[in-house]
C-alpha cells in the first residue's frame, strides 16, 4: 500500500481553518496560508531543567573526576610527611639537650666549687692580690693600675672581718662571640656575713681551659651607704 496516497479533509492546526485533502502523513499540518505565512505550529515544550539533571550531571562528575580519589592520598602523605619532619626536629632538640644539659650542670657544679675555694681567700683577707692573680685579661684591662684595685679594696674594708659565707648559687651558659670564638661564662651570687653587717658578693667567672678566672666582682651591702 502507498502511504503517501491515502489524503483526509482536515483543518489548519495554526488557525483551525478547514481546508483541502492533505497527506495524513505530513507533521505538522497547515493551511496554505499560514504556511506561506511562515507560522509556527505548536509543540510540545519541555522544561529547563528536566527533574534529575542536576543529579544526574553531579552524579556523573564524580564519576568521571580522575583526580577524586587522589586528593585524600596526597593530604594524607602531606601530614606524614608535616609529622616525620616535627619528629626528626624533636629528636635534634633531645640529641642536643642529652649533651649540652649534663655538661651545663657540671660546669656549674665546677665552678660553685671554684668559688669555694678561691673567694673567701679574697674576701676574707680583703688581699687585691689574690684578686688579681686570678683575674681574666678584660678585667685587668678595666683597672687601669694597680692602685685602684687598692683603692677599691680598701672600700670593701669596711665591712671588716669575713664571719660566714654561703654556697654560691648561679648559672652557666656558652656563648659565641665575634673575635672571641666560643666562651663559657659563670655567674653566681653568695650571701656573706661580715664583723660589721651582711652582703651580697657577685662574682662573674670565665672558662680558661679547664680551669676559671674571675671576669667580674661586685659587693653590695647595706654597710656602704651613706650614714
């Protein structure tokens, strides 16, 4: 059978004008006048955004992102390696107080000791020489003659007999320094009791080679102020 044969009487679907025989077949059917006309037939509209595609579309990027499944690894290798860093920094900070904080104790031990020994000869005695044949270089150089050393001594006089002294308390402490290279310094306060009133003895003592020197000795005492 030839389809294109078979005609009806039918009516314009733009103005619903009656006109001839057509072919039942032609899609969309208009009079000839709102074909010439240019006219558009209704249709069937459909919507934007039809229900589920924008699930649908993020559905379908996360399944065809390459790179999803990559980011969690990478800040996970990101901390380990944040962490295995901290860590290796935390171990340096322990190597180094494993061997810098023992010898810091025993410097101070040694030189507390030092001062036990050497400081009520000088104080007690109120001898400048026993001062001075243990003073560093720096502190020889502040006093220009022998006979300030004097002269500062004989202040000292006042507060007359030495009756006790304390253990020297203080701390030590490494440092390098421009011309100098690295130097270990000691500085230690001690109470004393003297025949005409108490005191407080500063002294500052420097590392030579195994041994200590005096940088430093201050006196203060309530002895010394104007009466």
């Amino acid at each position: 059978m030839d389809l294109h044969s078979r005609a009806v009487k039918t009516a314009c679907a733009v103005c619903g004008a009656k006109y001839g025989l057509v072919d039942r077949l032609s899609d969309p059917i208009m009079c000839p006048s709102c074909h010439r006309l240019g006219a558009t037939p209704p249709g069937p509209s459909l919507p934007l955004d039809p229900p589920g595609a924008a699930t649908s579309s993020s559905t379908d990027s996360k399944a065809t992102d390459p790179l999803q499944g990559q980011r969690p690894s990478r800040t996970r290798r990101g901390f380990a390696i944040f962490g295995y860093v901290c860590a290796g920094i935390l171990a340096v900070f322990v190597v180094l107080a494993a061997i810098f904080i023992p010898r810091a104790l025993h410097l101070e031990h040694d030189g507390a000791a030092y001062l036990d020994h050497t400081l009520p000869g000088i104080v007690g005695t109120w001898d400048s020489h026993a001062l001075a044949s243990r003073a560093t270089p720096e502190l020889l150089g502040v006093v220009k003659a022998p006979a300030d050393l004097e002269r500062v001594f004989r202040f000292f006089k006042q507060l007359g007999k030495l009756k006790h002294i304390d253990e020297p308390t203080g701390s030590v402490y490494t440092g390098t320094y421009l011309g100098k290279g690295t130097v270990t310094t000691g500085n230690f306060t001690a109470k004393a009791e003297f025949e005409n009133g108490p005191a407080t003895i500063s002294v500052q003592l420097t590392r030579v080679g195994d041994s200590w020197e005096y940088n430093g000795l201050h006196i203060n005492s309530p002895v010394f102020l104007p009466k």
